[in-house]
C-alpha cells in the first residue's frame, strides 16, 4: 500500500510521501516510510506470506507493506534459503545460520529493493530511469527495468570491474562512466531533474523497503537467534534491517536480535566499537554523516576487517560447507568470526549472517581464494600442466591495455589495472609483464635507465583477434 508519510530518522521530520523524495530536504539522511493500520496489516501479511510465496510472488509475498499500489511483477526474488552452518560454527563456536542473498536472481539482495522501485516508478508513470551506482546495483536495476520494457541511462564510476560493464552492455541499456560516486550522484540527480526521469539510487525510502522484506522472511527464526550480521557498503541494508526489526518488535511485541555491521577496511588495523564510525558517506548528492552513526547509533556494534580475511573465510566456507560465494559478499560471516574472538558476540549465542553475491568465475579472485585457503602447492600442480601459452584473466586485460595504450610503463598499466577494480600489487604487474615477455606476447621497446617501456607483440595482438573474436 502507498505510505502516508516519509520521516526522517536522524532530525525525526515528517514529510508527505512523494516518489522523487530520495533522502531528508533538511539533513540529508535516508528517509522511513509510515504506513497506515501498520499493526492490523503486519499481522495478516506475515500469516499468509509463505503461501503467496508459493504463488511466485516473491517478495509481493509482502506486497501491502510495500510502497506501492499494486502487485509489481517478481522474477523469483526473495524468500532465500536459510541455511545452518554446522561444521563452520564448530569451529568458532558459535551457532550460525545463514542467509543466502546469493540466490535472488542477479545474484544479490539489491533485487528486493530495485524490484519494488522499478514498479514505483512505473505507478508514476515514468518511461526512463537514470541511476548512479557502483555497477551490482545497475545490474539488478536494468533487469527489471526489462520487465517494464523501461530504459535506464546508468552513471557509474571508470573503476568499476569490466565485468559489470559487459553486463549492462548486454541488458542494453546506457552507461556514462565518471570520475568517482559522489559525481556519478550528483550527475543522475541533474539529468533526472532536467529530463524528468525516475531517480534510483540505493538509499531510496523505495528501496529501503524493499530489503527489509528480509526481516520478514525471519519471523519464525527472529526469537531463536541474538544476533543479525550485516555487510556493509552505504549502510542502506542496514539501516533496512533495522527498519523491519523495529516494525515487528513494535508491532508484535517479540524481543529481537542484535544488529552487528561488518565493513571491509583498507585499514590492516582491526577496529570494534559499539556504535558505527563518524565517518562521511555520500548518499544523495551531498556530504551526510554516515547514517550508521545517525539511525544506529544505539542499536549495532560495528566491526571493520581486513579485505585479505574475506578471501580466508571464503576459502573456508567452500571446503568446510560446500557453499562458493564472492568472497566481498562473505564480509558479514569474516566479521562475526572476528566478533567472536573479540568476545562481541558470546560462545554459544546464536547468529545469523547475510551473506551475498554470486559465485566468482574470475581466475585471479578464485586463485586468491585458494591461497588464503593454504593450497599453494594445488595451485602448482595446476598452473605447471597448463599449456606454456596459458594466459590468465590478469595477463589477457595487460594485452587489451598494451594494444590500446601501444606503449606503457609497469607503473602505468599498475594504475589502469587498479582503475578497473583488479586487487594488485606493482611487484605482481612486473611478474606478468616478464612472464608475457618469455611468451612472446609482449615485447620491450626500450629503458629510460631506471623503467622499461612494453608494446605488444604481433603475436600478442593475434592472441587478442582471437579471444575476442574479431
């Protein structure tokens, strides 16, 4: 049902519900919708969700909690298993289920949010969308966008992974590439104020809700656990989160567990606190606090790890479980074993952790995944009876950067590799240029004394006409 008002959680003003509000006038915080009848409506919904979820509903399993008028059109997002780690929780001796987003149909939890936001703004009668994101969320936005036989102009930041962009290519919709997110941001916001096109972004009101469905799904699972583990990029599904748990603690009077985010850290120092970090996140076109400090600040601990124990703990997740997922969306799983070790989370407390993000086919994640995972000497085995012409995932976007660039130095296709999302070290850059050399595939052009200047080869070139088929 349409909500009567949106108010702001962090300065607690109330506003009218209007679709193109995506965050507060006034401090710039995510926003909360406000239902009528909440208590009544809850309470018949959460009985007969499962049944409708039946139907393939997906989350329109919940659609009168939903921020529309109607029954929008699911591509089976939702209603995700709930799974008992038992060999892993033997291990830190806690007791674990998780939630696998990794099954919704793009591969993450986004599919709930972009689901409900792509029927909002076909209620409203918008024909184009223009969005800003870190490219997961494009992805799932432009899927459904193809339901409504919508168009979606797409602003992304140049360092996004190129795999992303070969997916949107695919979906067909148009993709400008900018600086960073915050102009990605402030570029979709002009061009949908100029053009009047429907604005997306993660921290919509919209979207918002459409996660917290999450939350509903657990109703039967909420009073057995103590504790929520949640990734953390923008605080968005977070913040959700703690939306629905508020909703059904209020509405149904049941205790309900403890929020713990977890974020990835550039930082190798191990950072807890019981509230989120004061740091600045930009969300809708301007510097807002970090809304984990402003809507959570009492209801979450926080954990930042390290970016290399996601990759150990996907290592471990794959052997101990059988359950292969991208090593980012295991972020929340790495912080409760941290949380545990620390004493945050009790020995023997029940947890639940959002895990998410499709199983990686890129070589080079996969590699790291399985050196975190102590089998160096598999890894030899495996790359010493490859064929000597092997080329790696990481060797092939060298080639495409040579054969555009025609000359470079190490340290210049160092920058590129990181612009493109590719986690390596310049010592590593070197390795694959000298190893491409042996191949034949890159040669040296010259030295300036200190650096050496790489051109591909002729038969480089021909390894790329090939790959690519042209």
């Amino acid at each position: 049902m349409t909500p009567k008002y949106l108010v702001c959680p962090s300065c607690k003003t109330l506003y009218e519900f209007v679709a193109s509000i995506k965050s507060c006038p006034r401090c710039s915080a995510p926003l909360f919708t406000i239902y009528e009848d909440l208590e009544q409506v809850l309470k018949k919904v959460i009985v007969n969700a499962r049944e409708r979820a039946i139907q393939g509903l997906g989350v329109w399993s919940f659609g009168e909690l939903l921020p529309t008028k109607f029954i929008g059109k699911s591509l089976g997002e939702g209603w995700t298993p709930t799974v008992r780690l038992e060999k892993f929780a033997n291990v830190l001796g806690v007791d674990i289920l998780i939630k696998n987003e990794s099954r919704n149909p793009s591969g993450t939890f986004i599919d709930r949010g972009t689901s409900i936001d792509v029927q909002v703004a076909y209620e409203n009668s918008f024909s184009k969308i223009v969005s800003a994101s870190l490219g997961d969320y494009a992805i799932s936005l432009s899927v459904y966008a193809k339901r409504y036989e919508m168009s979606v102009t797409h602003y992304i930041p140049r360092f996004v992974e190129p795999w992303k962009l070969y997916m949107l290519t695919l979906l067909g919709d148009t993709i400008v590439e900018v600086e960073d997110y915050p102009s990605a941001v402030r570029k979709a916001s002009r061009m949908s104020a100029k053009n009047q096109h429907y604005l997306s972004i993660p921290c919509s009101p919209t979207v918002i809700d459409g996660y917290r469905t999450i939350v509903f799904e657990l109703i039967q699972t909420l009073q057995k656990i103590d504790w929520i583990a949640v990734p953390v990029g923008d605080g968005v599904l977070a913040t959700a989160i703690f939306k629905g748990l508020n909703e059904i603690k209020d509405v149904l009077d049941i205790d309900t567990p403890r929020i713990l985010t977890v974020k990835l850290s550039e930082n190798s120092e191990k950072t807890l606190q019981k509230s989120a970090e004061p740091t600045l996140t930009e969300l809708s076109g301007g510097i807002v606090r970090n809304i984990l400090t402003t809507i959570l600040r009492d209801s979450a601990s926080h954990i930042s790890i390290e970016r290399s124990e996601v990759f150990t703990i996907a290592a471990q997740l794959a052997e101990l479980e059988g359950i292969i997922v991208d090593p980012v969306g295991v972020a929340s799983l790495a912080g409760v074993k941290m949380a545990t070790e620390l004493g945050i989370v009790g020995r023997g407390e029940k947890t639940l952790v959002i895990i998410s993000g499709s199983p990686s086919k890129d070589s080079y994640v996969l590699y790291k995944i399985i050196e975190h995972g102590g089998k160096e000497k598999l890894l030899q085995r495996i790359t010493e009876g490859r064929d000597a012409t092997y080329i790696s995932n990481t060797q092939k976007e060298i080639l495409k950067i040579l054969y555009e660039a025609r000359q470079c130095y190490a340290y210049r296709i160092w920058k590129k590799l990181k612009n493109l999302g590719y986690n390596i070290t310049l010592q590593t850059v070197h390795h694959h240029l000298k190893n491409l050399v042996e191949k034949g595939y890159v040669r040296i052009l010259g030295s300036d004394g200190k650096r050496l200047l790489y051109t591909i080869s002729e038969l480089g070139e021909e390894y790329l006409d090939k790959e690519l088929g042209t």
